[in-house]
C-alpha cells in the first residue's frame, strides 16, 4: 500500500523570515490533527534550518530542492547529503525542469546525485517530463522514458520503497494549465510499467508517482483520486498555507 505524498517546492521564494512565519501556520493548521499520508516542504537551503524548527513538533517532513553528489571539499556553492542529514531532512527534489533548463543539468548528473541520495538514507523524488513542443509531437513518453531509465540504470530495486518519481509536464508547472487526470493517468501507468520492465513488477507497485504543474485545491481531487497518481509535487499552491492544506484535505478525504 503506497501513501501518498503532498509536497510542497517552494523553489527560490521564502527567505528564513517569510519561511517560519508561513511554516509556522501550517503548523498550527494541522494541530493535534491526524494526516494518514505523508506531508513534505521543501524550502531555500537556507530557510531549510527554521522550517526543520518550526515543524519539530509536527508530522510535517521537509526536504531540499537540490544536493551534490560529493561529501565534502572544493566545490563552491554546493552542498551534500551529509550537510541535510544533520538538519534531518528527508527527502531532497533532483532533476526539476528548471534545474535542467537554466542549470544544464543532464540526465547522466541527475542519475549520480538519485544514486548519492539513496545511498545516503535521503529519498529522492525525480522530476520527469516533457516540453510542449515535446507533447505536440507526440513524443512524450519517449522523453520521459530516456530520463526515467537513465537513472532506473544505475539504481537497485532494493531502494524502490524510497524512491519517488515526480512526472511534471514542463508545460503544466507555474502556467495554471494541468495535465488533464487521463493524461496525467495514461503517463503515470506508464512510468510504472518502465520501472517494472526495469526493475520488477514487486518494486514498481513500491515506488511512489507524483503529479506535478499546477496541483491546487480545485483540482487536486480529480488528479490525486487516479489509480497511478500517489502524490503532487507543488509549488505555486504551496506558498499559501491554506491552499496546501486544503490539498493535504482532499488527500486525506481520498484515502487510498
Ligand atoms: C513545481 O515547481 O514542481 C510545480 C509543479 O510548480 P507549480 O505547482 O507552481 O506548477
């Protein structure tokens, strides 16, 4: 039985100060209440600190957006695994769209840091998926495939029950246009069926699949309700401490 995920990327907004006041309210938002699934944030590295306080008392996990697949050295402007372990973070988002976009990042790169982060203890969540030139030309899945197997390649089955995939369509993230939930069901089936093809049929119903581009309240329940979709990754709709909630809501209503 996978639970589902609700993760918040707060990408590069919400600096220490802004960062405690908003994870301070979803704190409290949730109080005393029970979540059944799993809730993540991921803010800036360095609000990483004063969002791990805020949410001390709390079922509330946080993560990073980014780690290098180093331990330690010369590597100005990087950090590892180790470095988010001591602030207990436990998950950290690799191979966002815009990590490959503005940063280059290939899909060789991003396979090495999945492969330092699981061997670390800090789960991954991959991001994966196409353009819109890329879906205009019907090639979607091949994109997807490519990034998803370069990283299955060089990963064991063992870690399946930590390893999370994200699929975000380029296309769908910060525009407020969504996959529709068929679109969002047909790719989600079929991540799976690659990582049954990779890895076995056992580890593919152990590995979590989110949705990601413009997950909101008003339209988290069709997506979250689809047999294959264990989660979103979100971003935009995470910066408000209701609107997260509410999506943490109709997650818990969805059950699963
Ligand atoms: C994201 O950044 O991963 C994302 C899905 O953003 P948004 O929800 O704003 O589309």
């Amino acid at each position: 039985m996978r639970k589902l995920l609700v993760a918040g990327n707060w990408k590069m907004n919400a600096g220490p100060t802004e960062a405690k006041v908003l994870a301070d309210e979803m704190a409290e938002i949730w109080k005393g209440k029970q979540f059944s699934h799993e809730a993540l944030i991921c803010p800036p590295y360095v609000s990483l600190p004063f969002v791990v306080k805020s949410f001390r008392d709390s079922f509330f996990k946080t993560g990073a957006q980014n780690v290098y697949t180093e331990d330690n050295g010369a590597y100005t402007g990087e950090i590892s695994t180790s470095m988010l372990k001591e602030l207990t973070c436990d998950y950290v988002i690799l191979g966002h769209s815009e990590r490959r976009e503005y940063f280059q990042e290939t899909d060789e790169f991003i396979a090495q840091k999945v492969s330092k982060s699981l061997s670390d203890s800090i789960r991954p969540i991959l991001c994966v998926g196409e353009k819109l030139d890329e879906r205009k030309a019907d090639k979607q899945k091949e994109v997807v495939e490519k990034q998803l197997n370069t990283v299955l390649n060089q990963v064991d089955e063992k870690h399946a029950d930590d390893f999370v995939v994200a699929y975000e369509p380029v296309w769908a993230i910060g525009t407020g246009e969504t996959a529709s939930p068929e679109q969002a069901q047909e790719m989600h089936a079929f991540i799976r069926s690659l990582i049954a093809d990779s890895w076995s049929s056992d580890a593919a119903e152990k590995v979590r699949i989110l949705y990601g581009g413009s997950m909101k309240p008003a339209n988290a329940e069709e997506l979250l309700s689809q047999k294959d979709v264990d989660g979103g990754l979100i971003g935009g709709a995470s910066l408000k401490a209701d609107s997260f909630s509410e999506i943490m809501s109709i997650a818990e209503q969805i059950g699963k």
